[in-house]
C-alpha cells in the first residue's frame, strides 16, 4: 500500500481498486483505523483522539 502522507509519526495509506466504500489508512504506533474519505468517519480501528483531529486536519 503506498503512503500519501507521513507526519508526527502518523503515516496515511492509499490502496487504488481497494474494497468500497472509498477510504484510506492510517497508523501511529500500535494504532490503525480506516477513514471513510467522504465523511472523513472513521469506519474500523481505534486511533487516539489528537491523532484522529491531526489526520482530519
């Protein structure tokens, strides 16, 4: 999976042709979630809560 963004240690991914709906991955530490990009919802995972505003960001 190709990272689109790497920052304060939270790395973004992006997979082309991947499961819908559209989304993207992302990590910091032992942390993962997956964001809806239309609602920006986070849809699966468990990530801190400054993170996920940094990510939203």
């Amino acid at each position: 999976m190709p990272e689109i963004a790497k920052f304060y240690g939270i790395i973004i991914k992006l997979f082309f042709g991947d499961h819908p709906p559209p989304h993207f991955h992302t990590m910091y530490g032992e942390y993962n979630a997956v964001f809806n990009i239309e609602t920006l919802e986070m849809i699966e995972g468990d990530f801190p809560s400054r993170a996920t505003k940094m990510v939203l960001e």
